[in-house]
C-alpha cells in the first residue's frame, strides 16, 4: 500500500529566508507526486506535481519540488518565503495515477515570522 | 469560469443524525471526488463519482454514500453520525477522471461538520 509521511508537523522560519519541507513516500509502483497548499479556511490548492521527466518540478509561487527516487524523497523548496506563505502543505500521491484518489500526507504548517 | 462551490460551509448535527452536503463542480467538469479531512490530519479519499456512477471508493463504511447529477453537481450523504465523523469535507472536480489530465482536482472550500 502506499503512504506519504511528511517528516515535519510544523517548520517556522523568519521571512526571506529559505525553507524545505520534507516528505517521504512508499510505493511499489510508479507514482505521481503533488504539493497542495491550504490557507486557513479554504480549499487546497495544487502547488506543483511530478509526473514524469525532470526530477525538478517548478510550481506557483515561486516554489520548487525535487523528485528523488532513491530515497522515495519530494521535498519541497522555496528561496525565499514571504508571511503571505504561511500556511498548511500537503504532499500527496496517486496510486492510480493521475489526479484522482491522491493519498496525502498529515500536513506541514509553515509559520513564516517577520 | 466559476470555481467548485460547496454548501452549507458551517454544519452542527447530534450523534445518530443523518446529513446531506451538496457541491457544485467547476463549469466543464464531469468528475466529482469527496475528502474528508479531520482536525490535523490530511485529507482522505471517500470517493469519486464520474457521469452519475461511483468511480472508485476509499475505506469508509456504507453509511457513507453520494449522488452525483446529470448537470456534474454531487451530494455527499452520511447517516446514522458519529462523533468521529466530525471533520471538513471537501469537494474536488476534476476532468476526465483517472489518467494524465491537464485538469488537476480542483478543490472547493469544504463544508465544516461537527458532531455533537
């Protein structure tokens, strides 16, 4: 069965200074991988996603992803955060393939401080 | 284009009560999916509907059940409540289901159930 863990519950960080949020997969199988991000009472929105190809997925905002098979790793990066960053992100996977029936992970909240 | 909208957004039921969220899908999508995401937890799969038929189902018991109509809107219907159903429930859309789209899940804002 497949499982996302999202190695960090919460990560504070000043503002523009850069950041990485960690998340780790299992699958026995090709995968595809998505950041989704929740601002406070809201939907998710999609981040970026790993289909194939690059290793390198850039999304919005200025956030990158890096899809490493060898550690089943998809951490996510960003520069530079800003406070309007703050919120909660999501790794998921689809076991399906596709965008349908993503398992995701327990979240990491982003705090950026000024 | 008019994003997924979900109603009621704020929702308070007693235990062994049955209820009913409705959610309507992003003009030009035919696909509807159900998360059901509790306090600090990420979401999980309930399941997906596809021209009016259950497309898939995560593991959630029977009383858990949904409807999707002929204009793409969708239903999501759970009886007999239990504390633990308490959560937000989200909506997504989506077109076509499965396989490799330029239309990812788009998600609603949720429907915030508490059960008391």
């Amino acid at each position: 069965a497949q499982s996302v863990t999202q190695l960090d519950s919460q990560v504070p960080v000043f503002e523009e200074a850069p950041v990485e949020l960690r998340c780790n997969y299992s699958s026995s199988v090709s995968v595809y991988l998505f950041w989704y991000v929740q601002y406070p009472n809201q939907g998710l929105q999609l981040l970026l996603k790993y289909l194939s190809g690059s290793t390198l997925v850039k999304g919005i905002n200025g956030f990158e992803a890096e899809f490493n098979k060898s550690q089943t790793s998809f951490h996510l990066r960003k520069p530079s955060v800003h406070i309007s960053d703050t919120a909660e992100y999501f790794c998921a996977v689809s076991p399906s393939g596709g965008y349908n029936k993503l398992i995701f992970g327990a979240g990491t909240r982003l705090a950026v401080h000024p | 284009e008019t994003g997924v909208t979900q109603s009621p957004t704020h929702l308070i039921k007693t235990r062994g009560q049955q209820v009913t969220l409705r959610c309507s899908s992003q003009s030009g999508h035919n696909t509807v999916s159900w998360y059901q995401q509790a306090l600090g937890q990420g979401p999980q799969f309930i399941f997906q509907y596809y021209r009016e038929e259950e497309n898939g189902r995560g593991n959630f018991p029977p009383r858990f059940s949904g409807l999707q109509f002929p204009n793409y809107s969708s239903e999501l219907n759970v009886n007999a409540l239990e504390l633990d159903d308490s959560a937000l429930y989200l909506c997504a859309s989506s077109s076509p289901p499965g396989g490799l789209s330029n239309s990812p899940l788009h998600f609603g804002n949720g429907t915030r159930l508490t059960v008391t």
